[in-house]
C-alpha cells in the first residue's frame, strides 16, 4: 500500500497531467526559448540541450537518477499536527495542502529515500518546490528529523536536496522552529561523523538557506540555481537599486565561496559517488553489507576493505 | 510620553486635558486640582484597559514602539562592569548586534543582542538593528567564548530582521544565520533569550536558540513580518492586522504552542511607559531562570535544549 500510494500514484498522476494536453509534448526552455520534445528532455534529466539551463525535476526522478540501477526505498515519514495555528487568509491552509497534495500526489515537500550509491549506503532527501514551493514546515521538519535518524541506524551519509522559497507561512512561529529543529537533526549526523552533502537547486532561499541548506560538509549546488537568504525582490524594494547580473546564482555563490562546487545534473550521481567513498563511508558499513560486496570484488579492493573492515571491528 | 501610537489616541487626548489644566492650575484652585486627580484616574484607567485588550496588530505597534527598551538601556541598567567586545575577526564589527562580557547580578556572563538605537545617529549607526553577516559572526564568536569560558549566555532580541542588502547576500548572510542557530545549540553552558521588542524571523531566531526563551507581554516573535506575510498571502500589505491575528505572534501565543518559556509582565501601558521597571522585571526573570539552570551537569544543558526544540510542534508521543 505504502509503495502504491508512495510511488506508483505519483508516477501515474505525473504522466496523466503530463500528457492531458497537446502542448505538454514540446516544452519551452525557459532561459534560451528553444522547443524541446518532451521524451527528449526527460532523458537528458530536465536540462535543456542547448543552453544547459536545468528545469526542475521531481523527487522520483533524482531517486531514479542517483541511486544504484534506480533501486530505492522511500521512507514513510512521521505525521505532524496539521495546521496548527487554523490558518486561513485568502484561502484555508487545510484546502491549500489539499491542492498541493492532488497536485503532486505527495503529502508533503519532501521525500526520503535509501538505496545504495555505487555500493555504498545513501539517504538521499529531496524537497519539492512543487508542493507549496517547497516550505519548510512541521512535516519538512520532521522528514529531516527522520532521513538522519535514518543515516545514522544504516551508518550512511545523508545527501539532501534542497528547494524552498523558505518557510511555510501558514505554519507561523512552528515554521520558523523548524531552523533550530533540523539543526539538531544535522548536529545528530554530524557527532556520528556521518557526511552530509547538500545539493542547493533551484530555488533555495529563506529559512532554508539559513539552516540546514548552509550546514553540509559538503556543500554543492546546480548551475543556475537561486540561492539567497533574502529574495531578490525584497533587496530590490530595500535598497532600490537594480541587482547585478547573475546576483545570488550558483555560479556566484561559488566566486564568493559559499559553495564547494556547481555540478552539472549529468555528473551529479557520479560526483556523489566519489564524495562518499573518498569521505570512507565504507569502513563504517554494517558488517552484513560488508560480506555481501567481499563476495563479489576482486584482488586488491577486497584486501583493503578487508583490513579496513577488521581496523573498524578490532576498534570495538 | 509624547509618542503615542494611534490606538491610544483617547489616552493621549486625556493627558493633554490634564496637561492643559495643569497649566492653568496656580495652587489654589480646588476644584481645578480635583478634576486634574479625576481625569488622571480616568487616563490611567483607560490606559489599563486599552492594554488589556490589545489585538495581535496593536501588540505590533507596541512592540517596535520607538521608546522600547533598548539594549543599550538593558546593559546599563543590568550588566555591571559591561565590556563590548566588537568585530567577527573576518570582515568587520557590525553594530546591529553588540556583544560583550560584564556581571550580571554577580555573576560573570556574555552578553549579545540586537540594538536598534535610540536617534538618527544611533540609528544609522546601528542600522537600525538590522544585523550583517558580521553580526551573526561576532555572536558566534562570542558564544564559543562563553562557551570556552563556561560563562551563561544572555541574548536580548529586537530586530526586524537580518539585513536584506547585496553585501550581506555575498557575504553569506544564510549561512552566518545557520552557523549562529547550530553554535547556540552546540554551547554547553546556560543561555537565556529575551526577546525584549520584535522578534523578526531568521534573524532572531539566529540569537535566540537557547535553553530559556522570555518574551515581554507586548513583544512579538514571527516567521515574517505581518507586512510581509500579507503581501505575499492576501496580496496587499494593507492585511497586516489580518496577518498579525492569523500568524499568532504573541507572547500569549507562543507560551502556548510551547515556543516560549516565560512571558515578561510590562508596566501598565507598556515596558515604553516604564523602561526602568520592564527592565528590572525582565532582570528578575532571567536571574530566576539562569539561577534554574547554573547547577546543571554541561551535557545536560546542551542536550535539554536540543530536546526542547525537537520536541516543538510534535504530536504527543513522548
């Protein structure tokens, strides 16, 4: 049931809107205005041939894209009081969540899954900017909460992908707790000695970007992608001035060294896989995966998993 | 008090009756001097009535009135031998956040906490409480000291925000926030957090992770400004008084939902009317709740107050 409502509803529903209108067929790039068929860009991960621009893509899809033959679990995630505070402004917040979860078939902004990446155990989060542009709530809270209690019962790294326009209104004060909530969360991780990447996208601004968002060890982000604490906008009204070009990009983050790199989507699963293993996630590998891959490997990788393997346990 | 916000336009109608008759009154009038004692019953009166039933909106005004008690007025009046301690050791000091060490009713500790000024100059200077990322860097640094030094932490918060400007975006503005929450929930001495006017958003949040969070009765504490969240929610600014009742920004509130620990009494007619009480009551509250915390084992400190913010906003499950 859980994998049904989980994965199988959302595919169904994304291919259904997807394909109820003609013109979802050829899609317009955004940044260079070049039609692109539909089938064409799924393959090439969302990004458009001809200008790289990097169109958003869904939860599922990273699962499919990162995780080893696209095997993976999803994690069902704690539930969390709903609305809170009963807010209403235009619109009840009950019947926007309602919306948000027809629209994305998800019952919140984020999904946790663990597989194995390049043999090694991953968590991977991901946030939707589709579900009510990706805010961070109580239930995105408690998914972070959850995705590193999960990293460290498996010993793995959590590698999380962030998009946000910050934090969820609706949820008032119980929002903006989330800040030091996934801190704590993070904190966890980190005293396990456990990596944690973080993957900003677009976009990735407020309250996410200042907590989890700006705490990964290693901190990545895609080409493009708008990261800031405060929006653009709101300088823009602040200091009237227009903003610089490319103010608040990836690229321009990395210039101003708040990020170890920008990685094109194409290189990010082998990125990853190269981050975790060089951090040495294997030597903390729970010794029944570490039987499972012995099997398998040859000559010298197997020796030295084998003495890394035996330092680890004579430790204990 | 000639700075009267607009719902207390009957007060103020009525202090300038009794201001006019004082005017008029020689010292022999009886009668004269009768109807001074009547109207001044009537003001106060009215004044204790209109705080009484102040709306989420009004609580706001009251909050960034300008004769709040500000952080300079609190370092004076609480903080004995007070030492400010400036710069982040990286870019610059900036003075929207002013640090420090002194003695706090005897007791040595650090202090950090907004400062929005008090005129023009101390306001331009102080940018109008609107720290950099800078600020957040130097609390930071600070908070490792005391930390370093096992002396409690005081915060005193009234900002509207972190500063939204293009230096402050280039110069991490996000992550100076994220590393100040993640350093106040990693010390392992005593911190107490009083958010003394506003409590605008990540920039408060940043100072205010702490082991106690106080708030004065009239202060507001919010994700967004009210302003904001209807600009964004209702489309208009003009919702602001919408917003604000909707948000649940109140001290009233927020003891409820468990965000806050202690509501801080103010003097009739708000901490503006009295600085020197509100302090002096906000100075009772946080000695009651550091001599609370001072015996505690330092894991356990950091540990209780990672707990309480895990547990914020939680189903019941123990």
């Amino acid at each position: 049931m859980n994998w049904l409502t989980n994965k199988v509803l959302p595919k169904f529903r994304q291919l259904t809107t997807k394909q109820d209108t003609p013109d979802n067929l050829w899609v317009k790039c955004p940044d260079c205005g070049q039609m692109l068929f539909h089938n064409d860009l799924q393959a090439n991960q969302n990004v458009c041939a001809h200008c790289d621009y990097h169109l958003r893509i869904s939860p599922v899809e990273r699962f499919e894209a990162l995780f080893d033959e696209a095997k993976y679990d999803l994690i069902e995630l704690p539930e969390v009081p709903v609305d809170p505070l009963k807010f209403r402004d235009s619109k009840r917040y009950t019947e926007r969540l309602k919306d948000a979860r027809h629209k994305t078939g998800d019952i919140d902004a984020m999904k946790v899954a663990h597989g194995k990446m390049n043999g090694n155990a991953a968590v991977i989060a991901v946030q939707n900017f589709d579900f009510m542009g990706g805010s961070l709530g109580l239930a995105v809270g408690e998914a972070i909460v959850a995705a590193s209690k999960l990293a460290i019962l498996q010993k793995a790294p959590l590698i999380l992908f962030s998009a946000a326009g910050g934090a969820r209104m609706q949820e008032g004060i119980l929002s903006l707790m989330q800040m030091p909530r996934t801190t704590v969360a993070i904190q966890r991780l980190k005293e396990n000695r456990l990596p944690f990447i973080v993957v900003l996208t677009d976009p990735t601004t407020g309250g996410v970007t200042a907590s989890y968002a700006m705490l990964g060890d290693i901190q990545i982000a895609e080409p493009g992608a708008l990261i800031c604490f405060a929006g653009p906008r709101v300088i823009e009204e602040t200091i009237r001035e227009t903003l610089p070009d490319g103010f608040q990009r990836a690229e321009f983050l990395l210039e101003h060294g708040m990020l170890d790199m920008v990685v094109h989507r194409k290189d990010m699963r082998e990125t990853l896989c190269r981050i975790i293993d060089l951090l040495g996630t294997k030597l903390k590998l729970p010794p029944a995966v570490m039987k499972n891959s012995d099997k398998k490997t040859v000559a010298k990788p197997s020796v030295a998993k084998e003495e890394s393997a035996a330092a680890s346990s004579s430790k204990k | 008090m000639n700075n009267f916000l607009d719902f207390e336009k009957p007060i103020a109608d009525l202090e300038g009756k009794i201001r006019e008759l004082e005017g008029l009154e020689d010292g022999s009038d009886i009668e004269i001097k009768e109807d001074i004692a009547k109207l001044r019953q009537k003001a106060l009166h009215q004044l204790e009535q209109t705080y009484a039933k102040l709306t989420p909106w009004q609580k706001t005004q009251v909050a960034r009135h300008v004769d709040r008690p500000k952080l300079s007025d609190i370092t004076a009046q609480l903080i004995e031998e007070f030492t400010p301690l400036a710069g982040d050791r990286a870019f610059a000091d900036d003075k929207a956040i002013v640090g420090g060490m002194g003695r706090f009713r005897g007791r040595s500790v650090v202090v950090i906490g907004t400062e929005k000024g008090k005129d023009t100059e101390s306001r331009l200077r102080h940018n109008f409480g609107m720290a950099r990322p800078e600020g957040y860097r130097k609390a930071q640094r600070l908070m490792r000291m005391a930390d370093h030094f096992s002396l409690p932490i005081l915060t005193f918060i009234d900002t509207s925000g972190a500063y939204p400007g293009i230096g402050a975006e280039e110069r991490g503005q996000a992550e100076a926030i994220a590393r100040s929450i993640e350093v106040s929930l990693d010390v392992r001495v005593p911190m107490i957090a009083s958010i003394v006017g506003e409590g605008g958003s990540g920039g408060a949040v940043a100072l205010a992770s702490a082991n106690r969070v106080l708030m004065f009765a009239n202060a507001i504490y919010s994700v967004i400004s009210p302003e904001g969240c209807a600009a964004i929610l209702w489309k208009t600014r003009d919702k602001a008084q919408e917003a604000a009742t909707a948000m649940k920004v109140t001290a009233q509130d927020l003891l409820k939902l468990k965000v806050i620990d202690r509501i801080v009494d103010e003097p009739v007619g708000g901490a503006q009317r009295d600085v020197p009480a509100a302090i002096n009551a906000l100075g009772d509250a946080i000695e009651e709740e550091l001599t609370s915390l001072v015996g505690k084992e330092p894991g356990e400190l950091r540990e209780e107050r990672r707990r309480k913010f895990l547990a914020i906003g939680r189903l019941e499950e123990g």
